[in-house]
C-alpha cells in the first residue's frame, strides 16, 4: 500500500520534478505524467538550485580560506615575537658610545698620515761666518760641519691608484725638507716624494709607493665645495705636537675668516674657523664633518697668544682648485696637454683650456665630462693623468661626454722641453738651460740659468741678464722646467711673474758672490 502510493505520489503532478530527477539520474529522457512544459520548468529549477548550492560551497571554501589564514598569521606573529625576545635575550647590548663622530672617525682615519722631515744644515763659527759672508772663504772646521733639522706634521690621502697614494698637506711642512717620512694609521712607514707645492696657498702634495703585499691606500672622501654649515659639528685629526695620531671636536664659527693686518701668518682669504683645536703638528691634517667628508685642510697657529682657543683650517673649496693644478700631466711625465680638470666629488671634468694646446686642438671644451683614456675607465685626477701619460707614441684617445652624448678625441701630445722653449721665448723673451752639477754643488741650491735675453723684451726690461740663475718664480722653487711651465702658462698677458734670481759679484779680493733680489716680469 505504501510502496503504490509512493508510485503514484511520484508522478503526481504537484510532484513531477521529483520524478523528473529520477528520470534524469537513471537517464531516461521523459519520466510518465511529465508533460514537456514541465519538464523545462523542472531543469530551469535544477539549474537555479545548483548554481545556489555552488555558490554556498564557494562561501563555505571562501570562510574556511580566511579562518586558515587567520590563524596561520596568529600562530606566525607569536612565532616572530618569540625569536624577538630570544634574540633580544642573547644578543649584547648595542653600544650606544659609537655615535656619528665616531663612526666618521673611524671612516677617515685610514686616510690620515703623521709626516715627518728631516734636512741637514751647516753650522758655522763666529770666525767662519766672518770670512764667509765677507771675504768669501770656505773654511774646513774641525768640529761638527753639519746639523740634521727634524720637524713634524699631518697629511691626508686625497687620491689613489693601484701602486700609488697622494697625501695632500701644508707647504710649509715640507719647506726645506730633504727627507720626508710618512706614516700611517697601522703603523705602516714609507718614504715620501714631494711633487708640487705653492706657497701663497700653503699646500703642497706627496706621493707613496705601496710595498708589495700591502692594501691600497684610502683616500678620504671630499666635501661639496660649499656645503659648510655655521655652527655644524667638525672634527680636527692629524699629530699634534708629534705625539701620534689624535683628534680633538668642535664647531665651525666661522666660514670666510680673513688676515688681519700685519699677522702674516694669516695672509689667506676666507679661511674656516673652528674652536676644535689645531696646535703645532696638526699642520696639513684634514678637517672633517660629521658624515667623514673633508671640508679643509688645518693650519697651526703660529701665534699662541693671537691663536689661543682659535683653530683654522683652508676650505676645500681652495683645496680642490689647488688639486687640479697638482694633478697636471706634468708631474707625471715631461708631456704637455695643455688642460687643467675639476676631480672629487664632482665628475672628472675639463675647467680650463690653454688656448692653441693639444687638448684644445683635439677639440676638448670646457664643461665636457672625461669618461675613459685609452678605453679605460677614469676614476680621479691620479688615474686620469697615468693612463695619459702611458699612452703609446704620445697619442691618448679621450672619451668625453657632453649632453649625454659620448665623443672619442685624440689628443697628440707635445713634449715638455719643447713647450718650455716657446714658453721662455714667447713669454718672456729669454732661454734658460739647466744648471750644472757644479753649479748646484757650489750654491747649494736648485734653478735655472739665463743662456740668452732678447732686445726690449720683459726680461730686459727687467734688467735679466745672461748668467743669472732664477731659483724661484711665483714663490716656489724652480727645480726642473716643470715648475715654469706651469706659472708662465696659467698666467695672462700684462700678468706679473715674480722672480727670484742670483746675480755673481767679484769683490776686491777677487772672490765671488751671489747676491739674490726679486724681480718683477710682465709676461707678454
């Protein structure tokens, strides 16, 4: 009975779906008492309700999903913050003593040397210096003839290559010297050669040869030319007093200090002054800020009563110029080119041309960035001038950039010795030679001869004369014809060259004597 009417209840009208599905499960295609029209409206049903049901299961999946993840990022976050409180329980406290003067510090220090110089001088008697000065004479004494004259000072790395390190310091650490020793930060030593100097600027640059198995030299890094900030904090490192390597903190108080009247010592424009102290031996050291930037070069006070409390320091605005004019060719061959360039921290670029050089030639302009020599890349001053002066047949390939776009110049070199004979004869109206051996033995001194003066040219009306020797020009010595190319090229027409020259005078007694004066040459 029940089995019938649950026959009949499935193909009941108000029951034709059911029977429907049935149908559509055993895969009949019609199912009794199911008319057509039923039939669709019974899939259409199917259809809603499956695509309900799949939607539910979506939501269903959609909730486990987030509850998993939730808790996933739950159990992680505990995770992290446990590893947090175990390292935070083994690991020692950070040691808040290494601030930002001491990190900056430690970033420079490698680049600081404690210098060293030494030159012999001769000391005479009462009776001996009688006879010297008035008649002439050289008398052998029985005592000690000769007294060995130390002093000490600073300097800092400035540049670099593979072999070679160039330590920047004061020219008057080094003035007379005949025997310069550095040493750095870890103890290493090295003899030093001086290669230019200019005494107005009181700077003068050092180089250094790595020994074999040592590390390559660090060069500090260099400030903007003008980022200084009255008031900001600076630091003062170098060797005070010959003690060792030393630093001492202050202030910059001021940015543009000048000389005063009559203190020669001061004789320098816009100077930075700092009350971080800077006394004797500190001479040459590098000035920094707090990021470990070099910002000057110090000076030691050469007055304690003027200087008391007062440090003073070159910018670096001046140290960067004086840079480009140590960093010529010339120093590292007897090669012009005619050129001078603005280095750190700025882009190797070109700042100023000799007009008709071969660089100028090769149609180098102010402004253009140097980006290789010899399809090598450039990375300083130094470097730039080695690969120039390792060019083969005196030709450098120089690859420039000027408004993003890159150009290959070939620069024709000319030598040394030939500049220089035009540069005497074109500038000043005279030829010069080398001295002697026998020369330099009996002056005890370094110059250059006058072979020849020209007729109404500046070194006639000077009164220069064939015979003298000039020892100095512009307030440096003239020990090689690498000196004077320099002055007499960056000078203009109508500008003064300072001379200093030794005339020989024969007196009564028929012995000879030099006398030095100044003279004063427009170059023409």
């Amino acid at each position: 009975m029940n089995r019938a009417r649950r026959r009949r209840s499935c193909f009941a009208p108000a029951t034709g779906c059911k029977c429907w599905y049935f149908g559509k499960a055993l895969g009949i295609a019609f199912a009794p008492g199911v008319s057509q029209s039923q039939a669709r409206a019974c899939d259409e049903k199917e259809q809603k309700r499956e695509h309900f049901n799949s939607k539910k299961v979506i939501e269903r999946m959609k909730n486990r999903l987030s509850c998993l993840i939730l808790g996933r990022t739950r159990w992680l976050g505990v995770w992290f913050l446990s590893v947090c409180l175990l390292h935070a329980a083994v690991t020692p406290d950070v040691d808040i003593r290494r601030d930002a003067t001491v990190v900056a510090i430690e970033r420079v220090m490698p680049s600081v040397v404690n210098i060293r110089t030494s030159r012999l001088v001769r000391r005479n008697t009462p009776d001996e210096e009688m006879l010297r000065r008035y008649f002439g004479w050289k008398v052998n004494s029985s005592g000690p003839a000769e007294e060995q004259i130390n002093s000490i000072g600073s300097g800092v790395i400035v540049d670099a290559t593979d072999e070679e390190g160039y330590i920047l310091t004061n020219f008057h650490v080094l003035r007379q010297a005949q025997r310069v020793q550095v040493q750095l930060w870890d103890g290493r030593e090295y003899e030093a050669e001086p290669l230019r100097g200019q005494y107005h600027k009181d700077l003068a640059l050092l180089k250094i040869i790595r020994k074999p198995g040592d590390t390559r030299f660090r060069p500090v890094r260099i400030a903007e030319d003008d980022d200084l900030l009255l008031g900001e904090t600076v630091i003062a490192m170098g060797n005070p007093f010959g003690l060792g390597s030393a630093v001492t903190r202050g202030i910059l108080s001021s940015k543009n200090r000048r000389s005063t009247p009559g203190n020669s010592p001061l004789d320098y424009q816009d100077w930075l002054q700092t009350d971080a102290d800077i006394n004797p031996g500190n001479s040459g050291g590098p000035l920094i800020n707090i990021r470990g930037e070099l910002v000057g070069i110090n000076v030691a006070v050469y007055s304690e009563e003027q200087g008391k409390g007062t440090g003073f320091a070159i910018p670096v605005k001046q140290v960067s110029n004086t840079l480009s004019d140590f960093f010529a060719l010339e120093i590292f061959a007897d090669l012009y080119f005619g050129a001078r360039f603005l280095g750190a921290p700025h882009p190797l670029t070109v700042l100023e041309l000799q007009p008709n050089g071969p660089a100028f030639r090769a149609g180098l302009r102010v402004g253009q960035e140097v980006v290789e020599v010899n399809g090598k890349p450039v990375k300083g001053l130094a470097t730039f001038s080695r690969l120039v002066a390792d060019s083969a047949n005196r030709r450098a390939a120089i690859t420039v950039k000027e408004a993003g776009a890159l150009r290959v110049l070939n620069v024709e070199l000319m030598p040394l010795a030939d500049l220089n004979r035009e540069l005497f004869v074109q500038r000043l109206g005279l030829k010069t030679a080398p001295l002697t051996k026998q020369q330099v033995t009996a002056e005890e001194s370094a110059g250059l001869m006058v072979s020849e003066v020209e007729n109404n040219s500046p070194a006639a009306k000077a009164t220069l004369q064939a015979g003298m020797i000039i020892t100095e020009a512009d307030g440096f010595p003239l020990s090689d014809l690498v000196n004077i190319s320099n002055v007499l090229g960056n000078k203009k027409r109508g500008e003064i060259v300072n001379l200093t020259v030794k005339k020989a005078y024969r007196n009564a007694n028929g012995f000879v004597r030099w006398l030095s004066r100044h003279v004063e040459v427009p170059v023409r």
